[in-house]
C-alpha cells in the first residue's frame, strides 16, 4: 500500500448531520418532500443532479432558477448551522499514516473553500492531494474523481486504498477499480455492501490499516 484516499463528510469529518438537516429545510421550503436517508445515500452527488433527482421523486418539475435557490437556501442554512468536529483519533491517525511516508488525499463532495478551511485548521497540510466538487465535471459515482486523485498521486491503483461512507463514494471507487473500505458513521453495513470491508467505526478502521492487511 502507497497511498489511502479519505472521503471527508463522515469519515474525517462528523458533519453528514448538519448537510442532512440544512437539505431537508431547503426542500421542505421548496415544497419537495425527502427523508434523512435518502439524503445520506445520495451523499457524494453533486447539488444539481441532488435536486432534479429529488424533483423527480416528488412529481415536479422546477426551473434552473429553482434549483439555484434551493442550492443557496440549503448553503445558508448549512453555513449558520455547521460547527464541524473531526473524529477522535483522525488527526493521529493521519500523522502516523505520514510518517510511514504513505501519499494521502481528500475526495469529497464538498465545496472547495469548505474542504480546505477544515483541512487548513484541523490537518495542518498532512494531505498531498485535495479533490472537490469545484475540481470536476462529474461528481460520485462517476470514477472521475477518484480517478484524478491517483493520477494527482503518482501511485498505480492495486496500491491505493479509498476509505468511504456512503453508497455513491463506493461506486465511485469501485468504478476507477479501487480498493474500498467503508466506515457505517451514516449508513449501516446493508447500504456500504458494495465495499470490499465494512468496519463498525474508526477503532475497526485504524486497527485494520495498522494490520497492514493490504501490503
């Protein structure tokens, strides 16, 4: 193994709680209905396809100036409601992974001044690579993120590791033929059954890298 490729939301970061409740008030405001887990499965999913998918759902059919204010109406909310906490252990866990001179990287869903204020003040620039939304044109499952994340790492795929969370992020790594272990923070083990191991939470994840078990 030479390099591990985190997702951010619910696997650095706790903060899937806050993205789920700022999208239900930006579509119950809209008059769309949607459940907390249809949000966490379609975590990953750039905002634009979120919204028509969920419009469809619900039998409407919403104009792109729509879209653009249920986008802005969930930011507002997220931004006045986030206050975002990194997961016992992350940061440790991180440094040890540098140490051993492992390339690592973020890919996440999140916007680029977002993923980079936690990455700056939390991270202190342990990360080689950053990949966001704002730096693709087809967010998870498309392969295209994580594809660029290897590429941007200089490492051939069978020796990199993708850590994920949610359903569309394992696509995405499965479909860019990587290696996937998925941590249940948001989702239980039913709903990651497309990763190669699901761990119950960190303890399992820093014990199972520790063991080496992909060298």
């Amino acid at each position: 193994m030479k390099a591990i490729i985190f997702d951010m939301d619910g696997v650095l970061v706790d903060s899937m709680k806050y993205h789920i409740e700022a999208w239900h008030e930006a579509f119950v405001k809209h008059n769309l209905k949607i459940t907390t887990k249809e949000i966490a499965l379609l975590e990953g999913m750039p905002y634009h396809k979120t919204i028509d998918l969920i419009s469809e759902r619900n039998n409407k059919i919403i104009s792109e100036e729509e879209k653009y204010d249920i986008y802005l109406t969930k930011e507002k909310i997220f931004d006045k409601i986030m206050h975002f906490e990194i997961y016992e252990g992350v940061v440790d866990f991180i440094k040890k992974l540098k140490k051993q001179n492992l390339k690592l990287a973020v890919v996440t869903g999140s916007r680029r001044y977002f993923a980079t204020k936690i990455l700056e003040e939390n991270f202190d620039n342990l990360f080689d690579v950053l990949i966001t939304t704002d730096d693709i044109k087809h967010g998870k499952p498309s392969p295209e993120p994580y594809d660029k994340a290897i590429k941007l790492l200089e490492v051939d795929k069978e020796d990199a590791l993708v850590i994920e969370n949610a359903p569309l992020g394992i696509q995405s790594a499965k479909a860019a033929n990587l290696k996937v272990i998925a941590i249940e923070t948001t989702l239980d083990k039913e709903n990651l059954s497309e990763a190669d191991h699901v761990l119950k939470n960190h303890k399992e994840l820093f014990d199972f890298v520790n063991t080496k078990a992909y060298q």
